[in-house]
C-alpha cells in the first residue's frame, strides 16, 4: 500500500508494533520473526525503532556527563604512604613536562627556590 494511506503504517511502526507485543524477544528475533511475514526489516531500522520504547531511564537534558570542570592537567598530590600513588604523580609530572630530563631539571630549579625561601 502506499506511503501516506489511511492503512498504511511505517516499517518503524510494525517494528514497535511487534516488539510491544513480544517484549522479551531481541532484536535478532525481531528481524526473522517480521522478514519471514514478508517485512523488510534490517538491524539499523530495529535498533533506531526501538529506541526509548523499552522504558529506559533517558537522561536529563542539561545533564552532562565526564569530567569535571577544572580537572584538565592537574598533577597528583603525592602521598608517602602509597607506592602507586607516588609513581603515578612521577608519571603524570614526566608527561607533564614533556620528558624525564625535562622534569629533573624542573624538581632541581624547585629545590633552589624552596632553599631560597627557607634559607
């Protein structure tokens, strides 16, 4: 029938149709059960059709999820008690400076400032 009838429905449409009627059916099964009643039906279109039908939570428009704001190239606090925190901030002051030689010579120019203030 053509697009547009009053008894036409979208492929989409069946898609959904069929999966509220066969809640616990995947996608896979979704796509043999409707090509075998002669529906061309292909993955793309079942996952697009099916999407937000489930009841799933959707997220808050506004909301962004990831980083926080601020966070962007900061270096570690090193604490004496950890191991692995002490070589993370070790690696992340080396990736920060751009090399190990980079980020000796900069702990080398701190230990004069800091002799200088406590002097």
């Amino acid at each position: 029938m053509k697009k547009g009838t009053k008894n036409s429905s979208s492929t989409s449409q069946i898609v959904r149709d069929f999966a509220e009627k066969n809640p616990t059916m995947r996608a896979s099964e979704i796509i043999k059960e409707l090509t075998a009643q002669g529906h061309k039906v292909y993955p793309a279109l079942v996952s697009q059709a099916l999407r937000g039908v489930s009841g799933a939570k959707k997220q808050r428009a506004g909301k962004k999820r990831g980083r926080k704001p601020g966070t962007k190239n900061k270096v570690a606090v090193v604490k004496n008690d950890s191991t692995f925190g002490s070589l993370k901030a070790a690696a992340e002051l080396i990736k920060a400076s751009g090399s190990a030689e980079n980020a000796i010579q900069s702990i080398r120019e701190f230990q004069k400032i800091a002799a200088l203030v406590n002097g």
